[in-house]
C-alpha cells in the first residue's frame, strides 16, 4: 500500500476514504517490525496525519483503524517525533479514557460497546509501544502524571474489561521501569501499592483466615484461569518497580507483610502450563526480594495450618518450593545470572535473619557428611550443584553460590571448607579477609554441628583442599630393576646440572644488564650537570667541547 495514496487522501478530509486504506496497509504490514529507510520522511507524515483524523473523528470504527496503524508505525523509534509530544500523549490518553493533567478523558463505562472499547485498548497499546521506544514520550508522560491517572482507570476497571486492565498495568509497569521519578510518586502519591496488592487479591481469589495467611489451595483446584494468570503477572513486575524504592520505613510492614502473604499463596497455585508456573514463581521471587527480611515470617508463620515441630512449628512448605525451584534453574545451566541468582540471594538473606529457615535450608542442602570418597563438586545433590558454581566464570554466580552455602554453616570457615574444600571456597574467603580461618560477622545461635562417625574416623585423611579422601598414588620405583633406578638417577643429575648451568647464565646476563644500565644513568647524571654549566655566563667553552667528545 502506498503511503502517499494514504497521505492525500488524509489530506483532502476523506476518513471514510483513509479507513479503508488504512485497514489494507494494517492487513499488509500487521507482523513487520523492520521498516525501509526511504519511506521514513512519509511515515513521519502519516503519523501527524493519523493524530489529525484522531482529533476530528469520533467514529469508533475509524478511531481503532488509526490506532492500529499508529501502533504498527511506533515500532519504528526514528518517526515517533509528531506522537511523544503533549499534544500527541494527551491525545491518545484521551482516546485511552485516562484522567491526565491538561486533559479530562471520560470514564470507562460497564455498558459501552465493543467498539469502544477496542479504541480504548488500542490508544493503550500504542501509549505502551510510544513510552517504550521514545525517551521525550516518557518525560512528557511523566509531566502529565499519566501514570497518576493509569492508577485511577484501574480503580474503575471491572473484570469484564481484561485487555483495558491487562495493558493499564503494562502501560504502569513501563512508566514505573523507565522513570525513577514516577516510581517514587507511584508508593508515596497515588497509592499503587495498595492498588496493587488489592488486584492480586482479586484476581488470585485469595481468602484470609488470618491476618496474612490465606487459604490454601485445594489439591483438586483447578489452574489459575489465563486470563486472570496474565493480569497477576503484569501486576508482579509494576509491584516489583515500585518496591524497589525505599521500604524501610515500618509504618508500611502491614500492607508489605500482606504482599508477602499473597506471594506465599501464589506460590501454592498452579497455572496451566509448567512454564507459565514457573515464570509466575520467578516474578513472585524478584518481588519478595524487594521487600524487608523481617516482614518474610509470613512465609513460615502459618499459625492456623501449622507447621513442624523440629522447627518451632514453622510451616516449610514455601521453603522447600523456594530450594525446588533454586534446583531447577540450576538443572537449566543457561541463565544463571537473571534466572538463579535472584532466589539464592532471597534464600541466603531469609536464612542469615530466620533461624528456622536457615536449620531447614542446612538439613536439606548441607546434611549430615558420610561418604567423603569423592570431591564436593561431584555428584548430582544440591549441595554438589552448588559447589560447581562456586567456581563458575560469572562473578555473581559465583558469589551467590559461596554466600548461601557460607550462611548455611553460620558463616563458620571450619565448617565451609568441610563441605566444599579450600579450592573451591578461596575466592569467597580472600573477598571475606578469612583466608586464615574465623567466623563472618553476623551472630548466630551457639548450638554446634554435630559429625557422623564416618566422617570423624575418615577426617584425619581428607585432604583440605579438595575436600575429599585422595587415593595413595602407586610408587613409580617399586616395579622398576636396579639398573633402571641408578639410569633414572643419572639423569636427574644430568637435569639438575643442566639447569643449574642455565640458571648462573642468566644471572651473569641479568648482572650485565644492570651495570650497562648503571653506566648510563651516571652518563646521563654527568650530561645534565655540564648542561647546567652552560647555562652560566662564566662557565668555559672547553667543558662542552669534552662533553660532546
């Protein structure tokens, strides 16, 4: 389709005319996403073209085929200068039914048509793509408090209308992502962390039975439904913005502690597919990441389904689909930094401030030691996993890796090296300062680590570096003849002589070397001082003359 037939006929007023093309160029370019060079100038014009038509049509069926086309084109960030200005977000906040400063849009009604809510979606997706691929769009977004009034569309918002509130909550996510500024509005202005936390409750079904344990899920529930599993996670990653600003101050530790209960339930629920299950635990892991270590007892504090008594009557079972899920993106090998370290980081500080967590983590991944035949790196338990990586080329990896199994013994180097030998925790203690053995410095309960019998009498023969029994290497010389022991003799005679001759050689070189370059350091010492000489009225021709002899 030809963008200048597209142009003039936008040009002469025709919308009726431009719809049509309009809707055959959506058709023809619908999955392309790279765009030709010569046409860029036109583009740009199109895209002033349809934010004109924008502004004078209120036909429904023709306001959704500009959008889409507006859409297709902002794909391309070299033509989005006519939309990331105010004009241009304030006109498709408008069209979106957004409430931003400098303009009043109109509230999303229960009762309107589809094909108004199709324009509404589609202002949504473009506001999504323009914010994503224009950096002027983003301020300008901000100087509008754009996402101050996504918070109140999602206030209206039914369940009825799941593409409007599924790209809402994109649109904040992006907004939140992009722009530290807005983040900060979002938790102390507008009130989107509670926003937030009340769609996650709504669209979860989470039902409390105590002030942050909800009811579990029944063996026989069915999955999350997608729809609902696509709006949780998109109301994840804005949460996961937001938090990121500071949560330290206490007054907050309800309504985080209450974030923290949905997580836990969240974690208990399937989805449809092990991938989106596993996608929706990763979202769920970044966001408890965020929140304050003191506020992640509600993970274990379960008071009305109990727990188990070896510990305390804590609830393990998040902790235990925590170490699930740690071992699965290990088993992966791809990833480790975006996809590992996040939980072992969660786990690693949950441990270092909650001792049951830490005594369980310790009984699963560091039990008991009784076959020490094999080095820790070997073999196909967690504990093995982990030593691998504390030898692995990412610095994070690796890091996170040493530093959960270093808060698994107490921060203990003697019990350290018992699991993973001084080879593979060196990097972890020359970073710590502990190369010569101690404690880290957090305190943590005095009760000891009690040895198996198999590894008390096998401990005197373990060699501390690789962490395992090393086999006796057989003696070369026992199945030799005496003429081979005094030939073998000779010649290491030979070759202690020969490098003895090679190494006064060098040594008698290396002393040239030095006193040639003596000599021209006086050489050079005595240059500058006649040079001085020069310089004076009273100093004799004669002496430069000697000099330059």
């Amino acid at each position: 389709m030809s963008l200048t037939a597209i142009l003039s006929v936008i040009d002469g007023g025709d919308d009726k005319g431009a719809e049509k093309l309009l809707q055959k160029y959506n058709i023809e370019n619908s999955h392309t996403f790279a765009f030709d060079h010569k046409e860029e100038d036109a583009r740009i014009k199109l895209c002033q073209g349809l934010l004109t038509v924008l502004r004078r049509s209120d036909h429904p069926l023709c306001q959704s085929t500009c959008l889409e086309t507006l859409r297709i084109l902002s794909r391309d960030k070299r033509v989005l200068g006519p939309v990331a200005t105010k004009e241009g977000i304030l006109t498709l906040a408008g069209l979106a039914r957004i409430h931003v400063t400098g303009h009043d849009g109109e509230p999303l009604e229960e009762a309107q048509s589809t094909e108004e809510e199709r324009v509404v979606v589609e202002a949504l997706k473009c506001l999504c793509n323009v914010v994503f691929n224009s950096v002027p769009a983003q301020q300008v977004g901000a100087d509008v408090k754009l996402a101050e009034g996504l918070c109140a569309r999602l206030h209206l918002v039914s369940s009825s209308h799941h593409e409007v509130g599924l790209f809402s909550l994109r649109l904040l996510f992006l907004l939140s992502a992009l722009r530290t500024d807005v983040r900060g509005m979002l938790q102390k202005e507008a009130g989107a962390v509670r926003l937030l936390t009340d769609i996650l409750e709504r669209t979860l079904d989470v039902l409390w039975v105590g002030p942050y344990e909800a009811t579990p899920p029944k063996p026989e529930a069915l999955p999350i439904s997608l729809e609902n599993n696509e709006l949780a996670m998109e109301a994840l990653k804005a949460l996961f913005n937001i938090t990121m600003s500071d949560s330290s101050d206490e007054d907050n530790d309800h309504q985080l502690r209450l974030i923290a209960g949905i997580m836990r339930h969240l974690l208990m629920l399937k989805t449809h597919t092990e991938d989106k299950t596993e996608e929706a635990h990763s979202h769920t892991i970044n966001l408890l990441s965020n929140l304050p270590v003191r506020c992640l007892d509600v993970l274990i504090d379960i008071p009305v389904q109990g727990g188990m008594e070896a510990y305390g009557g804590k609830n393990m079972d998040i902790v235990q689909i925590l170490l699930d899920f740690m071992e699965k993106r290990i088993d992966k090998g791809t990833n480790y930094k975006e996809g590992l370290t996040p939980v072992l980081s969660l786990m690693t500080e949950s441990s270092r401030y909650h001792r049951e967590i830490r005594r369980y983590l310790k009984t699963q991944v560091l039990p008991p030691l009784k076959d020490v035949k094999e080095r820790p790196e070997i073999g196909c338990t967690v504990r093995n996993k982990l030593v691998r990586l504390m030898t692995h080329i990412d610095m994070a990896v690796k890091q996170g890796a040493a530093e959960f199994l270093f808060v698994l013994c107490k921060e203990s180097v003697d019990n350290l090296l018992k699991y993973t030998g001084y080879g593979n925790a060196a990097g972890l203690l020359m970073a710590r300062g502990l190369l010569a053995g101690g404690r880290g410095e957090t305190q943590y309960s005095s009760d000891e680590d009690s040895d198996t019998e198999e590894y008390k009498s096998a401990k005197p023969f373990i060699n501390p570096i690789t962490g395992h029994i090393e086999h006796p290497m057989p003696n070369p010389m026992d199945e030799m003849t005496e003429e081979q022991k005094e030939y073998e003799a000779q010649k290491l005679v030979s070759m202690i002589d020969e490098l003895s001759r090679w190494t006064l050689s060098s040594d008698m070189k290396w002393f040239e070397t030095l006193a040639q370059l003596g000599v021209c350091v006086c050489t050079l010492a005595a240059g500058r001082c006649l040079i001085s000489l020069q310089t004076q009225e009273d100093a004799p021709l004669s002496i430069h003359r000697v000099f330059e002899s």
